[in-house]
C-alpha cells in the first residue's frame, strides 16, 4: 500500500546564480527587507527566520535559480522520497559537508527536476537563535515552507506527474488567463497547508515556452499589509521595476506585487492568502489571474510590444531544445 508524504514536505531555500551581486542584495536585503546573513565577492545568504540560510546567491553567468532546496520532515519522509525516485530511475547524489554548509542544512540529496531544476533533498536546517535584522516585519515559513515556484512547461502533464508522484501533490485549483493572443492554462499544487508550492502553467495548444528561465517566479509571504506596501515602496525607490504592481488574486485571495529580479525573473511578495482545509476543499477553475490590480507599471504600447516580442522569440527559441522531464514519458 503505497503511503501518503503529503503535508511531510515543503520548499525549504533557493540557490540563484548570477554576477549581479550587489543588486541582489540591494532588491533582497534593502527592498524585500531580508536578514543578510553572509555576503563576500562570490556569495550572498539571506535569513527570514530561525534558518541559517533561506535565498542563497551565487556567483555565476546563468542569470537564473540553480537549485531549489525542498525539506523533508522527517527521515522516513526523505527514505519514502529517495525510494521513488530509485525506483523511476532518477540518478541521486549526495552533498559533501562543504555543499551542506553552504546551502545552511546537514545533508542534502540533489535530484535533476523538471526542467533541469536541480532539486535538493533535506531534513535538517542548521539553525540560529541570533536575533533577525531586516527591514521586514516577518515572513510566514514554519510547516508550508518558504514560498512557492511558477514554471512554465511545454510538457505540463509530466511536470505535473512528477510533483504528484514523488511529493503527493494535490490540485487546489486552477486558472485561465488571456496574454498578449494565447492562453495560458495554469494548474496550482499543494504539498502542506499552503494553497500552493508549486505553479504550472502552459500555452494552450502551443508547445511553447516564454519564459528564459527555470522558474517564471518565486514566491514569499510577509506577515502584514504594512509589510507588503512597505516593501513595495522600498523596491520602487531602489529603482526596482514592477512586473506587476499590487493586486489580488482570485483563488488564493492573496494581495501581492511582482518585481522584476536583476536575474529577469521575477519575486512575488504578498500576504493573507489562504490556506486549505482539506476537510470541505473544491477544485475550482477561475477566469484570469486577478481580480483587481497587478497592473504592469509600464503599460504603454511600446513597452508592451517589447514584452510580447521578446516572449515570442523564446518561445521559439525554446523550440530548439526537447525540454527536460526526468520521468518516462507515458503512452
């Protein structure tokens, strides 16, 4: 009888690789209002809680996430974990001590995900009771982790498989959103409490792929509306440009805004979304992304069509290369 790992397993820290240090620190120190933990000429460590290391940032010429680190609660959650992936074939490799410390975590096991994400298996965080310093009120972390990833896929059925088979992941809902002539279908799981860890969303009837990176956007939730606003006006005078300025979605009812990351892609910080009681929960299909709000802050038709074209062109870009699904394609 196979046995259920949900709500064992959460998105536990994230490794971006990029040779714009100082404004990484600058967005994720001065504007989100993270902890800098440890900065030097080739690595930046942020904290948001009792974790050594929560964002991670390397330096590198990818301008993308390198690994995301995915926590386990327990030993026989990660045994559970490590024996499905053996089983589909997936090649597993254990991190020396000097990879662990640097990611701030005991031991990690590094699987090739969806889309070449490098995923990095842990049970144990090393942690600090030293007192946080950072300009934010707080996040919320503990039992749902740390954030959530949105990818974008041409192959959206096996990264969906790939969550669901080897975490439990659970549909929570799903949404329909017209973009610049396409339609994005966009599916949201669940591993734990939070409405979602992970985001997929592909272009109906096209297998293409607009976005450069391995993740269109990462995620975290502060703990008050003054933290979100406050944060949103810290990004603004840095001169950091918002993707999407500050509105709400549908499903989640979380109020949020997206800025664009020195890497390209971008951080959504937001606040007050929901979680799922699992008791009474219904899987919803919602039409458009949001209900008010997250409007670009440069809407002008040039702007626009820059946007538009350079997503076309990586979608056709992305027509070069067979994107990367670590399971067996099925009939």
């Amino acid at each position: 009888m196979k046995q259920d790992i949900f709500g064992a397993s959460s998105m536990g820290y994230a490794v971006i690789e990029s040779n714009q240090l100082d404004r990484w620190q600058a967005l994720l120190q001065g504007g989100i209002g993270l902890h800098l933990e440890h900065a030097d000429s080739q690595l930046l460590a942020f904290r948001m809680d009792q974790h050594q290391r929560r964002i991670i940032v390397q330096r590198g010429p990818a301008e993308d996430f390198a690994a995301i680190g995915w926590q386990l609660n327990d030993q026989d959650t990660l045994h559970i974990v490590l024996q499905r992936l053996r089983a589909r074939g997936i090649a597993i490799h254990e991190s020396t001590a000097a990879q662990a410390a640097e990611r701030g975590v005991v031991r990690f096991w590094r699987v090739l995900g969806p889309k070449r994400m490098a995923i990095e298996l842990f049970v144990e965080p090393l942690t600090t009771q030293e007192p946080l310093s950072m300009l934010s009120e707080g996040f919320i972390t503990g039992e749902s982790g740390m954030g959530h990833l949105a990818i974008t896929s041409r192959r959206g059925k096996d990264m969906r498989r790939f969550w669901q088979e080897i975490f439990d992941a659970r549909q929570s809902d799903s949404v329909v959103e017209h973009l610049a002539g396409v339609t994005l279908d966009i599916e949201f799981f669940r591993v734990n409490p939070r409405h979602h860890s992970i985001a997929i969303a592909q272009v109906r009837g096209l297998a293409l792929d607009p976005i450069r990176t391995k993740a269109q956007h990462m995620n975290l939730l502060t703990t008050s509306v003054a933290g979100l606003t406050d944060a949103f006006l810290r990004c603004r005078k840095l001169g950091f440009e918002m993707a999407h300025e500050i509105g709400e979605h549908p499903n989640d009812r979380e109020q949020s805004f997206y800025v664009l990351t020195p890497s390209g892609f971008e951080l959504e910080l937001g606040w007050n979304a929901l979680e799922v009681d699992e008791a009474d929960w219904q899987v919803t299909t919602y039409k458009g992304i949001s209900l008010w709000g997250h409007k670009p802050q440069k809407p002008g038709t040039w702007n626009k069509l820059k946007t538009n074209l350079g997503n076309f062109g990586q979608g056709l870009r992305s027509l070069r290369h067979a994107e990367y699904s670590p399971l067996q394609e099925q009939p």
